[in-house]
C-alpha cells in the first residue's frame, strides 16, 4: 500500500508560524502610529467632552452621577490622562443634560492646553485597541494556527472603522475589546471548565459590562447562536449534553461571583438600597432610550425610532470590500461545513449575534455601536484566506485574486488616513452623505479644518449651524458666527453647514419652513471642508455662489 502523500507547506507558512508574535506586534505598532497621527488633525467630536467630564468625576470626586447610561471604564481611562496632567474637575452646575458636555469642554480647555489635553485623553483608549488585537490574534492561533492569527491582526488593524474609534475618546474600542475578550474566554471555559478559566471567563465578561451594557444583549445572542452552531454540526446527545452542564455550574457560580464583584468594584462599591444603584439606573436608562428612539438618517430618511435594516447598510458601505469579499468567503466555506471549517462556527456567531441584536434596536447611529462584529469577521476573513492559500496550490489563479484582495483593502485604509472616521467603501463613492451622516460621517471633527480654511480665506464672519457648541473662537480661531441662518435664501459672505445638521434637520432650524427647499440642498457648495462641512462664499450679490 502506498504511503500517504506527506503534506506540502503553504508559501511562507512556516515563517508565519515561527515569527506570528512578532509579526503581530509589527502590524499592531503600525496602526498604533496611524491612531496617533490622527489626534492632532481633528477636533474633539460630538461625545468626547461628555465621557471624559463623567471619567473626571470618577477620578476626581470618587462618585459617578453625571450620566450613568454608560458605565465608567472606558470614561476613567479617557479622563486619567488629563487627571495626570494635573486637571480636575471644573465644577459645572448640572442643570441638565447638556451640562455634562459644558464640563468636558470646560475640562479640555483648562489651562490652554485643549490639544494636549484631548490627545491625552484619546491616548487612554489606545490599551483597549492592544487588548482588541491580542483577542484577535489569540482567537485565530488557538481554534486555527499561527498564520491565521497574523493574518486576522493585519485584517483587523487595517479596518478603517477600528482605526477612527480607536481614536477617539470614547466607549466603542473598550466595548470591542472586552465582549470579544469575553466570548472567547467562555468558549475556553466550556471546552475545559477549569476554576482559571472561570476566573478569566468572569473578569472578561465583568471588564465587558463595564465597557458598556450592550453586552447584555450581544454577548448572549452570541451564545445562543454559537450554541445552536454546535448542536448543528455535533448532534451531542441530551444525556451528554445535561450531564455536561451540570460538571460545569461550579466554576460557573464562581465567574458570575468575580464578574459581579469587578463590576461593583467599577462603580466603587457604590450602595444605596443595592449595590451599584449606578448600574440598574444606567440600564434603565438604555432601555428607556432605545425605547424612546434616537434620531438617525440612512438612504435620505430620516427617523426616531430607526430603520431595521440599518446596521446592514452601515456593515456595506462602512467596510472595505475587499475585507467583505473573504467574509462571503468564509461564510461559504463554513456553511459546506468543510472539517477545518468547523471552528468557523463561534466567530461567526459571535458576529451574527451582534448584527441580530442591531436590527431590532431604536438607537441607529452609526457603525461603533456594533463595532464588536470585526473581531469575529476577522477571524474568518482570516480563515477564508489561508484557505485560498491552501487552494492556491493546485490553482495558481487564486493566489492571485488573494493577493489582490489583500493589496486592494490595504491600499483602501492607507489612502483614507487620516479621515478613518468618514471612510466608505467604492459603494458609496460620490455622495456619502446621501446614506449615512452623524458618527459615520460628521461627528464635529472637522472644526480646526474649517478654522484653518476660513483664515487662509481671510473671512471676517462665518453663517453656521455647527453639530457642537465650544468656544470656536478662543479655542480654533474661528471668525465671529452668526448661528441664525436664513435657510431660504442665502446672505452675503461665508456659510457653513454641518452634514448631520443639514440631513437630519437638527435643532428645528427647519421645521418652519414647510414643503421650502432649503438654500442648502439647492446650491452645490463652493468647497467641502475635511468631510464633514460644506463651505459657500456668497458675493455681494445675493445668491450668486462665488466660482
């Protein structure tokens, strides 16, 4: 009988395998300096000076009641940096809900250090896009190899979406890092309930709720559908099944215990009737939210209460196809349940559940709310690509379609740099604004861009609606700004318009005008100010756009 035909080695696959960690670290370092390049170029966004004021108050006064929808870690961390740097709290009156953002402003301009200060706070959430890559990579080594682990650091570190939140002061890359953290933690439990991977499963999972309280919904409808991928492709027996479960409810109970004990600790072992009162405010206070509806904008619509099919078209013209392209792949290869594509199942779950949970919610902002999903496509994207590798032994073809995919989404995130906040894919070119605006598009980021235009243009007046209100003078050297715009007809002389204001009409600025379309969205704009502003100069003459 003739042997077994000895197993050829993939191009490179060895060297992947012996320098993967290495490697890793390179692609993570990269974008690492990329997320960096980025903090000086853009102002502080729409949500910024809110979680670093509430993280302030955590450090400063050791309570947490500014705004307890969102849980601290995240905030703690973008405070920590100017906390260091010696600035506290500045003592807002809290009259209402803007008041919180009046503080963060406040804080941020503290001493005349705005730039520092905003760059020391986006710097706290770097940690979280460090421990977001580990997860990656430890997923792709643990359930796949060595190769797949580099592979899915260089797909995820490429994404334009995980660069931009990375980037800024906010609670999305703490999220993304922890519920990923959290999941993978429980699939290593299940597989061997030891009391240090209970341990580790209740301190990811406590770290998670502590990020944000979507993880009540989106790690257990990862779960689930993990759960019915396993009984699928298994069939385990009930017995089995049962008797499973109950050698397991030990090492359960004690990482519910350290989940419960880390998250009170987070909210500094706050008691008032029940321990943590922060926290069953907080997720009243999401429920009451996502019941009540936000305000959101996708294909020219507007709505309070969102569209089903939101985060969807947020995942298509958000994402690079070329990332897209190995996802359908992988999603192929797991679905003709090929033996190495087995351990496709939890990644791919892990994903779905979050884009399961997003089509029945009420808040559709933008793409960081379910910014967790990359985790588990770049796992399989990962996935899908090795396997092409492997393909493209007898079919040298497709190692050329790989390799053009994998040019074609690197090529997409360096071009974008450093607007990663705003970045579409080829679906969307032309108009983005036309599909999504707010924290996809205009999230106020681009303030020091108009700042720096209107001074080389030498205006001495600026007409605009801004996103945000600030300081624009005394911090970005803004010209005097008349914010009572006559909509109907332009005036002489400089106007602004923010994207998100003028698509999903915000601040009533033109609920009195009836069936009137607006100067805005008749006249094309002089210039396009970063991305998220247009800019007109009118002449003397009124509405007779300057050339």
């Amino acid at each position: 009988m003739a042997a077994a035909p000895v197993p050829v080695p993939l191009p490179g696959e060895g060297f992947l395998e012996r320098h993967g960690w290495a490697i890793a670290v390179v692609l993570v370092l990269v974008a690492s300096i990329r997320i960096i390049a980025t903090y000086s170029v853009f102002s502080h966004t729409y949500d910024e000076p809110a979680h670093i004021a509430c993280g302030m108050e955590w450090l400063d006064k050791g309570v947490y009641k500014w705004e307890p929808q969102h849980p601290p870690l995240a905030r703690v961390a973008t405070a920590l940096g100017p906390y260091l740097l010696g600035t506290r709290c500045q003592n807002t009156p809290n009259v209402d809900l803007f008041s919180m953002t009046k503080e963060g402003l406040a804080i941020l301009d503290y001493g005349n250090r705005y730039d520092l200060t905003l760059e020391l706070a986006r710097l706290g959430v770097l940690p979280f896009f460090w421990i977001a890559c580990l997860v990656v990579y430890w997923w792709g080594r643990r359930y796949f190899s060595g190769p797949v682990a580099v592979a899915a650091v260089f797909l995820f570190s490429f994404l334009p979406p995980i660069l931009a939140h990375a980037g800024l002061a906010t609670t999305d890359m703490a999220l993304t890092a922890f519920l990923a953290a959290a999941f993978l933690s429980a699939l290593i439990w299940v597989e061997h309930p030891t009391l240090g991977h209970a341990a580790l499963f209740g301190v990811s999972t406590g770290l998670a709720m502590l990020s944000k309280f979507s993880t009540l919904v989106f790690l257990p409808a990862g779960v689930v559908l993990s759960l019915a991928w396993y009984l699928a492709t298994e069939r385990p027996k009930l017995e089995w099944l049962l008797g499973a479960a109950r050698k397991r409810i030990p090492s359960l109970g004690l990482a519910v215990l350290i989940a419960c004990l880390l998250i009170w600790a987070g909210f500094r072992f706050s008691f008032a009737k029940v321990p943590a009162p922060e926290l069953f405010q907080g997720i009243q206070d999401v429920m009451r939210h996502n019941a009540e509806g936000h305000p959101s904008f996708l294909l020219g619509e507007r709505s309070n209460t969102g569209f089903w099919y939101f985060y969807p078209v947020v995942i298509a013209v958000k994402t690079p196809l070329a990332f897209l392209i190995l996802v359908a792949l992988g999603l192929t290869f797991a679905i003709r349940k090929r033996e190495w594509f087995r351990r496709a199942g939890p990644p791919l779950a892990f994903s779905a559940g979050i884009v399961l949970v997003g089509l029945f919610t009420h808040i559709n902002i933008g793409v960081r709310h379910i910014l967790p999903v990359y985790v588990g496509f770049s796992v399989l994207a990962a996935a899908a690509a090795m396997r092409l590798l492997e393909l493209g032994r007898a079919r040298k073809w497709i190692l050329t379609v790989l390799g053009v995919l994998l040019a074609w989404l690197a090529a997409s995130s360096l071009l974008s740099h450093p607007d990663y906040l705003a970045y579409f894919n080829e679906l969307a070119a032309g108009e983005p604004e036309n599909i999504l605006v707010d924290s996809d598009l205009d999230w106020g980021q681009d303030l020091k861009r108009l700042a720096a235009r209107l001074h080389e243009a030498g205006a001495q007046q600026l007409r605009w609606v801004p996103l945000q209100v600030t300081d624009f003078q005394k911090e970005f050297g803004l010209p005097p700004i008349d914010t009572h715009m006559d909509v109907v007809n332009p005036a002489p002389g400089w106007s602004a318009v923010s994207l998100t204001v003028l698509k999903q009409r915000r601040l009533g600025l033109w609920d009195s005008y009836p069936g009137v379309t607006i100067w805005p969205d008749r006249i094309k704009p002089t210039e396009k100010v970063g991305k998220s502003i247009w800019l007109w100069y009118f002449p003397p003459e009124p509405g007779s756009p300057a050339q």
